[in-house]
C-alpha cells in the first residue's frame, strides 16, 4: 500500500482541483438546447401532430375497411396518440 498512497494523495488532489477549476464552466447556459426540444414538443402536439394522427387513424379505419386491421396495430395507434396529446396533462400529475 505505500506505493500506492503517493498515487492516490495526487490523484484526490487533482480531482478535487479539477472540480474547482471547472465550477463556473458548470453554470452555462442551456437555453439552445431547451429551445430545440421546445420545439419539438410544440410541433408534435401542435399542428404537425395532428396531422399525422389523423393520417395514422385513417390509416386505421381503411385496414379496418379492407378486413385487415390488426387489432394490436389498431391499440398502439390509439394508446400511442392518448400519450401524444395527453402528455401535459401526464406530466402535470407528476
């Protein structure tokens, strides 16, 4: 153990100076990437999202014409959109 002692005194030392050094560059701002997911947020729920539920459960209603609907396909479109738009209000109970 006394060969590794003078390796693990340095080693602590370094990294308690390193979390002293790095502590303001800990503080940046994240406004870039919270606007990106912003945005990825507002257009799944907003008008793009509707779309495309609505192209989903269209989807749905002509398998369901032809005789071809999978009913487990039919119950993730319907569950996956609840998720979708009622995602707020999931987050909100939390």
């Amino acid at each position: 153990m006394g060969i590794l002692a003078p390796w693990l005194r340095a080693g602590s030392l370094a990294l308690i100076a390193t979390f002293l050094i790095i502590s303001p560059a800990a503080a940046q701002d994240l406004s870039p990437i919270t606007n990106m997911l912003t945005s990825i947020g507002t257009a799944l729920t907003g008008t793009l999202g509707r779309a495309l539920g609505l192209v989903a459960l269209a989807a749905v209603g002509i398998l369901f014409l032809t005789g071809r609907m999978n009913w487990i396909f039919a119950g993730s479109v319907v569950v996956g959109l609840v998720i979708l738009f009622g995602a707020a209000t999931i987050l909100a109970g939390f």
